[in-house]
C-alpha cells in the first residue's frame, strides 16, 4: 500500500521517509510507551522525559493522521482520551526493539545488568523472541526488571 504525498519528500529514500515520521526527539518515545508499556492517557506520556503538553498534543494528531495510534473517548472520564496503538505502530516493534538494544550495548551510562548485556550478545535472536513477547503480552515492565535489572521505571 503506497502512501499519500500529501507533504514535499526529500528524496525517495526510505530512511529519508522515516526520519520525516520520526526523525524528532518524541515520536518515537510515545510509541515506546504505547508499545512497551500499555500507556493510553495523555499525562503518562514520556514521564521522564518531560515532554510539554503543546508538542505531545501536535505529536499524538499526527500519529493518529498517519494512522500509528488511535484516539477514543474515555468512557469514565469523559474529557479525557485513551490512545491505542495500530498495526502500522505495532509493525515498529522490531525497529525499537533493535533500538533498545543498540542503545544497551553502546550507552555508557546503561541501567541494564551486564549479565543482560553479555547474554544479549551471545543469544542475540533468544532475547529478542524474549522481549517482543514480553512486550505482546503487556508484561515489558516485569520483564525488564527481572531479566534485564532495570528496577525504575
């Protein structure tokens, strides 16, 4: 299915296509917390990271006029949304997950364990099977805390 060139494209290179998606600094961790850790409210949105209220708004309206997310009235709080993820965000998971590990094994300051580390990279395709699951089964957190160390979230 090709998509819509509703915007200029740089070139016609797939990378190129990519970072016009999600070549900013909060895309891609609204999606990590859609897909990792089952958030769906407006406020749980990249605690840590202390995204302003006006660019995760602009950033929630484009994933979902890109069809990444999608957007519903919360039935008990009704001035508030609940965001879900699509398909087409889902299809991502592998791109993050390669992401995340990248980031574990080159980061200096890594919260993982090294035992993590080392066993990420004698069973490689093992840990990744792992962690997709975890992430399929809504249970990344426990995960990533038991077999990773990581114990703060």
């Amino acid at each position: 299915m090709r998509q819509s060139r509703s915007t200029k494209r740089r070139s016609e290179c797939p990378i190129s296509f990519g970072l016009d998606i999600f070549g900013d600094q909060w895309t891609l961790l609204i999606l990590r917390d859609i897909l990792f850790y089952n958030r769906v409210n407006f406020k749980d949105f990249a605690p840590r990271e202390h995204i302003a209220t006006n660019i995760l708004s602009e950033r929630l309206k484009k994933l979902e006029s890109m069809g990444f997310i999608t957007k519903c009235r919360n039935d008990k709080l009704q001035n508030q949304y609940i965001y879900s993820p699509t398909s087409k965000s889902k299809d991502l998971l592998p791109v993050l997950l390669e992401i995340m590990l990248w980031g574990f094994q080159y980061d200096p300051d890594s919260p993982v364990s090294k035992v993590f580390l080392e066993r990420m990279g004698r069973e490689r395709m093992t840990v990744l099977r792992e962690i997709t699951q975890a992430v399929e089964s809504g249970r990344f957190a426990v995960y990533r805390q038991e077999e990773m160390g990581i114990s703060d979230l």
